[in-house]
C-alpha cells in the first residue's frame, strides 16, 4: 500500500510516497518557492534518479500537480498512475482542544481544523490548503490528518493550565499546546522498542533539538509535560525563537524601543534564541566553527542551549518520579556529539552517563550510555513522515 505524506508550509510542500510494505520511500521531494518567482521542484526516487526544475506554481494547488506529474512521470517516477495512491497522510501542526488523535479527514474535520487557524496562524493555513488541493485532484481518496499537538493532549490540567485568570481559558483556550509531538511520540515508542521493554512502563525524556526544539516528559506511554507552550516560542532558546522569558521583559522592551506588536513578535521569533546571543547564526555548526575561533558570544550561546536542556531533563524526572531514558532526536540532537556532551555532563547523579566514544556516532540509531549507567542515553533519528503514514494506515483499516 502506497501513502503519499504531506507536509504543507506557506510557500513550500514537502511530500514523500512510502511503500507501506516493508516501509520503503519509494520517492520524495520539495516544492519550494510557491506562489513567488523562481519556484522549483526537487524530486528525489529510492534508487538514486533525481529532478530539480524551475516551474510556476502560483498556489499549493499546482504544487500538488506538479509533484503527482514527476512521481508519474516516465524517467523519474515511480508509479504509473494516481490509482497507485492509496491515501494520503497531512501533517496539521496545531488540532487544539478538539483532537486527541489523528483522524479521517471529512468536511466538519477541514471546518474544525480551519478554527484553530488562531492558535497557528503561520501553519494551518497552508496546512488547510494542501488538504484542499488534494481534495481537488484525488478525489476519493482518503484523506488522514496527523496533528503535532495531540501527542500532548494527555498532559493533565496541572501542566497546561496558565496562571492567569481562568475566564481567558475559557474564552480562548489560552493553555500550553506543545508541539513536535508526532516525532516525541515516534522516538518514545522506538526506544522501547531498543530497550526490549514495555512502552507503557517506561519514563522517558525526549529532545527534540533542531532549529526549533521542545523536550517532552513521556510517562508510561503518555506525554505528561512538554516545554513548548501555547505556541512553539516558550521553552528552550532555539535557532532564533527567544524561548521563555519573563513577561515584563517584552512590555519593557516594547515602551523602551517604541515598537509595536509585530515588530515585538519578529524580534522574540526570528531575531533572538543563539542566534541573538551569538550575533553569528542560528546554525549550531556555524556556532560550533565560531567557537573554534574564540568567539566568546558563540561559547556563551551554547552554554546556555546546553544548560536549558539539562535543566529540562532533571525537572522532567522529578514530574515523573523517575527516569528510565534520554532520547536525543533531530538535526542537532542526532547529528551534534559535542552539544550532547554538553548536556549530559554532571547528569551522573540522575544515573545518565555516556560513553565518550559512542557519542561521536552522527545521525545513527544507537545507545551511547557508558557501561553501568542506569539511565539509557539514545540517540534516535526521528522520521515523522513514518509515523505518519502508519498513523494513516491505521486509520482507514487497510
């Protein structure tokens, strides 16, 4: 059975088709720079046949043609027909309070996913719109929708609920959400998988730790708290996103500098984070380069991602009564040793100890605990494109 994973961001859409027997990406790709010149597509199969070519998609319509016409296509595609497509599986970054799980898209799904375009203004739009398009072109073909957020929607009230007045709550759902949650609930459930241990019986953290990162506490199968709020700027400091600060910070930046809402909001999410402090780059391989050289503000930056996450770790265990993992997942935690060094240093009192030469393994699925260590350090290379298509699977019973 073939799924055809999409990712649809507001000028790009991001797609992979898996062959679900055996788990196999028979082909995937990019469709970059829609609606704005210059627009392209990068199209890349299993065995190496390759296509990048500059055509006009003025809207994600025309960007799902266009990837249906090279994934059909005679020299580089890999199946013959739209009939080749058994479903299709949506990443929708924000579900709200309405969805728990994934779900069969229908027409009251696309409604209720559309009123949380508030709470995700950047996302679900473009998110609403590749459903949309595929609505359109395959028509009949079931349609899943796999939201960031449900994973964390076993959080208890006591860790979503903010202390402000409640009314606003009530009114407007103002709570923590989390996000990155289809990849902390991959990466959780493969480490019981590598642990040869009951899902359910585990305390896990996981670190999701790439230009935007969120650490979420995974108790017996449950995420129970996460550092991401109700939007993904709290938390960690990121690639350019602040993370949590104090709120009197923001008013007094904003009556200092006479700035208004949005230039507030430009600076907490595209200006701050390592990037901020280093003045260098959001890239911790620019960052690692730069310190290197004895840049002082690049050596600060990542003392201070290292600290933040080690802080996380340590509070999680305490949320959960224990701790029996540590996965380290995305572009930074899969493929930087020296940022996990950083963190996992003086955790030995918490059991978490890892072998210096085991952690120099970039992007590759592997435990790196030292011998005797009672808490499992593991590194997991998340695939949410996977997860996604197993979520589709398992919804439309085939």
């Amino acid at each position: 059975m073939n799924i055809l994973v999409i990712n649809a961001g507001s000028s790009s859409l991001k797609y992979q088709l898996i062959d679900m027997n055996g788990e196999k990406v028979l082909a995937k790709g990019l469709c970059d720079r829609i609606g704005l010149s210059g627009s392209v597509i990068k199209h890349k199969t299993h065995d190496g046949r390759a296509i990048e070519k500059e055509i006009v998609m003025s809207n994600h319509l025309d960007a799902i043609k266009q990837l249906i016409a090279v994934l059909t296509d005679e020299q580089v595609g890999v199946i013959k027909s739209l009939d080749e497509i058994n479903a299709v599986g949506h990443r929708v970054v924000h579900g709200g309070e309405k969805f728990f799980s994934s779900v069969v898209i229908n027409d009251e799904v696309l409604k209720t996913i559309e009123e949380c375009e508030e709470l995700a203004p950047l996302h679900n739009p473009p998110n609403v719109t590749g459903i949309k398009a595929c609505t359109e072109i395959m028509k009949g073909v079931p349609q899943v929708a796999v939201f960031d957020t449900a994973f964390h929607q076993t959080m208890p009230k006591k860790a979503y609920i903010y202390a402000l007045p409640y009314e606003y709550y009530e009114k407007y759902k103002l709570r923590k959400y989390g996000f990155h949650g289809t990849s902390h609930k991959y990466v959780s459930e493969r480490a019981a998988v590598l642990l040869n241990k009951p899902y359910d019986q585990l305390k896990i953290v996981t670190c999701h730790l790439g230009n935007g990162s969120s650490i979420t506490a995974v108790d017996c199968g449950k995420s129970v708290e996460t550092s991401m709020g109700f939007t993904p700027l709290d938390g960690l400091a990121m690639g350019t996103r602040c993370g949590t600060i104090d709120p009197a910070a923001v008013t007094f930046l904003m009556n200092k500098e006479k700035l208004t809402t949005e230039q507030m909001d430009e600076i907490m999410n595209k200006k701050s984070g390592v990037y901020g402090i280093s003045g260098v780059s959001s890239d911790f391989r620019d960052l690692d380069d730069a310190v290197e050289k004895g840049n002082e503000r690049a050596e600060l930056a990542l003392q201070i991602f290292a600290y933040q996450v080690k802080k996380y770790i340590g509070a999680y265990a305490c949320a959960m009564g224990g701790l029996d993992a540590v996965v380290f997942t995305a572009g930074i935690g899969e493929n930087n040793p020296g940022i996990r060094q950083r963190i996992c240093s003086n955790l030995e009192f918490l059991g978490i100890k890892i072998d210096p030469e085991k952690n120099k393994i970039r992007g590759a699925e592997i435990d790196i605990s030292a011998e005797g260590a009672k808490v499992r350090t593991l590194v997991i290379p998340t695939n949410e494109e996977l997860a996604i298509a197993k979520e589709t699977i398992r919804l439309i019973g085939r």
